[in-house]
C-alpha cells in the first residue's frame, strides 16, 4: 500500500509541474528511501537515469564522456545549484548498466564519484523534437542563474562563438536574465549545449542553464547590449567593443568592479581543459575584453532600469524595513515605497539595474507569509515619496534607505564578501554577540512569531573575536525566508553593553547542517 501512494503522489507531480528541476526534491526523497533500504524497488527500471553528487564545475559535455560508454544518450538535463542531472538513454538497458554499475564500483564524472538512480520519469521534458537533428533548431535558450556581474550581447557571443558560429543573440528579462542564441547549424548548437551547459561564466556565478529553444530563427532589429544580429552589422547603433575575437567561459570576474558600477574591461580566459570543445592554443588570443553596458531598450520593450516592483506582499505582515532586510541581500536599497493604488504592491529602488537583476531571479515565486511575490523590472527610474500613508502595522508606506550602513554593497570590499546565493532553508548568521546562545535565539523566533529553526552549529571564533557566526537550518526554504524577513538587522541589546549587536543573515551555500 506504501508503494502505490508514493506512486500517486509522484504521477500527481507530473502533471502539476513542468519544471523538471522542482521534481528533483521528490526524487531525492525516494532515493534516500531507497538508500536507506524502506523499499528498494519503488522505482522501476527507466530510461531516465538520476545523477549525483556532481562537482561544481560539471557541464554537459563531462556527463556524456563518462556515460556514453553504457549506451547512446539522447538528453541531458543539468541542475548545476543542486549539483544534480537527468540523463536520457535511448534504452532501458543503458540505463540499467549505468545504475548497477555505479551501484557496484564508483563511477567518476570530471574526477569526482557521482551515484546513480532511475528517474520516476520515462522521457526528460523538452520543447518537441528539440533533440532531433533533423528538426532544424540551432537557438538555444540560455538562462542565467545568480546574475552578479553584467550580462550583454558582448558576454554573451565571447563565450559562444567559440564552439560555434553564433548568428543572432537576442537577451530579455522576465523571470531573471534569458537568452536565446541562434548558431550556424543544428551540429553548432549541439556542441554549445554540450560544452557549456552548467558552467559559469565566473567563478560562482552567471551559471549557464541551457535547453534548445522552440523559435528556429530569431529576429533582431537592431544591435545593442540586448540583442544583434552579426549577418547584418548595418543595425548598429552604438560603437562595438574591440576584442571580441574567439574566447569562451571569462574567468573569475570583472576586474574592474569598483564602487560606482562595473568597470569597463575585463580579462577572459579560454574554456576550462576538460572540455572537449576547446579551441586549440593557436585560435585563443591571451587576452580579450568587452565594454561597459550602456543604457539602451531591453527586448522586453523596457527601459532598463534599477526600480524593482514587488507584488504578493502580504498587507499585515510586511512592510519597508521588512521588504530591505531581504532584498538587501541582492544588492544596494536606496528606496521603498508602497502603492496604495495596488494594495500588496510596493517599489524597490535599488543601487543599480543588475540589482534588480539579482533580485528578480532570485526571490521571483518564492512563497512568503502564504502568498507568492512576483518581482519584475519597474516602468519607473526612480522611486518618489508621493502619498505617503500609514501600513496595516502602523508603520509608513515610504522609507529610505540610501544612508543605512546595513546596506551590503557599498564598497568593493563589502561587495566581494557577499556571496549572492538563492533563498534555502540554511540561514547563516554573523554579528552576534558570544554570550547569545542557541536557545535564545529559538525564544527570539517565538517572540516574533516566525517558525524555528531545527539545527544549529556555531562556528569557532578567535579567542579575540567580538562576535560569533553559525548556521541554522529551517525545516523549509519558506521558513527560512520568512526568519530571515523578520529577524535580519535586528538589534540584540546585552546588560551593560554600550551598543546593540545588529544581527545579520543570509542565506547560506550548505544546503543542510
């Protein structure tokens, strides 16, 4: 009877989601309950293979060298954040070779052991005959997850071109930062997904995703930072930037990221060695660089723009400092204001559009207080205090922020400390005072009516240091979104102590204590 209500419930997920990363919790579930031995047989023998335990540095390309040898692979899907993938055999039996051998000897995937399960799906969902050769589609759809650092036509073809003659690159901005890439050929296409999907154009951030695109052609009308076309260098409208020869994935990241911005050049460095579409040393140059972004119409039909509007905001429980304490995370909070022609609905200013960036890619869908944020870029280029009102908690619609010192990325030096990570159930704390115990910080949880955490681990500390630092899992991503909305800047005050400690939080990398 267990075994068929996990199936249910699993065939009901398949229906409900399209994703195939949000089914990649469920099948971690069964798989833990098949390592730990409750039903080895739950899931059936299926051409879908499940793969962990990947190194950060993994694309598409590592997968099909290690694996190829059980079977031809049809597709491949890449969850670089969970270090995860799907693998498509075209047969039953590859899969089955690839399961029981990683079950009886470790097999290793660019140097590391990865393990292996059947998937609960029969077939990897894909745009249709996305994997035909004959279908004739050479776009690829690129979204760029954890968006630091700028991402323009420029980027975009230095790290393409290489595998493939790109034709036309078209960026727009919905739910974050996406691309399509139009190559030569189908064969062109191919090898782009291959060689960069799951890699990052810097180190630990601007992570490449990567699916073949339902349009077979693109169609650009003019060239600029959001989109080109390189069959038709007429529809330029700005000077294009020098040095954009043959280069792929750019190395660590823009060395010029100063106080006011981005700088205006930065080193690239060639794909990493074990991919096996790099460019011999004779066709990489040692250096190249790409200009700075300019202000120009993004494909959306919007002005880019640093104002982010928020909706899904729940009226009673959310309000200014709440909405800083957490976008703060994704860059600097100038300004934020409520609308109160849209109730839920509030304007973010932020210290520039690749903030904004961040934040809509990180934080767009999350679920807070029961109701669903929507994050999108604003019409508007800069927030006015114009009627000013009173929230459901007393507090003012209107509140800035520009000379708060709990602003995260006021200098280069605080900026290069942040690691921008998406929302998930770890919370890191610092700026604690060392007397502050666990269970303190659990009453501080109850008093302000957000859910606990159920692991704690502090971190030593210099017997020097002033404060002290740890991590605290929440049983839910939600739950740790909702902690940290409430309880980040918060002011802890010690008998006899001349100043508050302002606690701090962020969401950590470690997906589990």
């Amino acid at each position: 009877m267990k075994q068929q209500e996990s199936r249910v419930i699993l065939d009901v997920s398949l229906v409900c989601f399209d994703d195939m990363e949000q089914l990649s919790l469920l099948r971690l579930w069964l798989t833990v309950l098949q390592d730990n031995g409750e039903d080895s047989h739950l899931i059936s023998p299926s051409p879908v293979v499940h793969v962990r335990g990947l190194c950060e540095a993994v694309v598409e390309a590592d997968l099909i060298d290690a694996l190829k040898k059980f079977g031809p692979i049809c597709y491949v899907m890449m969850m670089p954040f969970k270090r995860q993938a799907l693998v498509e055999f075209s047969a039953v039996e590859s899969a089955d070779r690839c399961v029981s051998c990683g079950a009886k000897e470790p097999v290793y995937i660019a140097g590391q052991q990865a393990y292996f399960n059947y998937s609960t799906s029969k077939r990897i969902t894909r745009p249709t005959n996305a994997d035909n050769p004959n279908s004739g589609n050479k776009v690829l759809l690129l979204s760029i997850q954890n968006p630091l650092y700028p991402i323009t036509t420029d980027v975009l073809y230095t790290v393409c071109n290489p595998i493939g003659s790109v034709l036309r690159i078209v960026i727009f901005k919905r739910n974050g930062i996406q691309a399509m890439v139009e190559f030569e050929s189908v064969q062109c296409a191919q090898k782009a997904k291959a060689a960069l999907n799951g890699a990052d154009i810097y180190a630990g951030c601007c992570t490449l995703k990567i699916e073949y695109a339902r349009p077979t052609r693109l169609n650009v009308i003019k060239n600029d930072n959001e989109s080109w076309d390189y069959t038709k260098p007429y529809l330029v409208r700005r000077e294009r930037g020098k040095g954009r020869q043959k280069q792929a994935i750019l190395g660590e990241h823009p060395s010029s990221y100063a106080d006011n911005g981005y700088g205006l050049a930065c080193p690239l460095l060639p794909l990493t060695s074990n991919s096996r579409y790099k460019l011999s040393s004779a066709d990489v140059p040692d250096m190249v660089s790409y200009p700075l972004p300019q202000s120009s119409p993004s494909y959306s039909g919007h002005a880019p723009s640093s104002v982010a509007m928020v909706s899904g905001l729940h009226p009673s429980k959310m309000n200014c400092t709440r909405i800083f304490n957490l976008f703060c995370l994704y860059g600097n909070i100038e300004k934020v204001k409520f609308m109160k022609s849209v109730p839920g609905t509030a304007l973010v200013e932020m210290g520039d559009e690749y903030a904004v960036d961040r934040a809509i890619t990180h934080l767009n869908s999350i679920k807070l207080f029961g109701k669903r944020l929507n994050v999108c870029v604003s019409k508007q280029h800069a927030v006015i205090p114009s009627q000013v009102f009173e929230l459901e908690d007393g507090s003012s619609s209107y509140k800035d922020f520009a000379m708060t010192r709990n602003n995260r990325f006021s200098s280069a030096g605080q900026a290069s400390k942040n690691i921008i990570q998406p929302p998930s159930a770890v919370l890191h704390y610092y700026n604690v005072p060392p007397c502050i115990s666990q269970d303190q910080l659990l009453k501080l949880c109850r008093e302000h009516d957000v859910p606990g955490f159920i692991k704690f681990k502090m971190f030593d500390a210099k017997p020097s240091s002033k404060t002290i630092s740890g991590l605290l899992e929440f049983d839910s991503k939600t739950e740790a979104v909702e902690a940290l909305t409430v309880l980040n800047h918060y002011q802890i005050r010690i008998p006899n102590g001349s100043n508050p400690y302002t606690l701090k939080l962020c969401f950590s990398t470690s997906s589990h204590l």
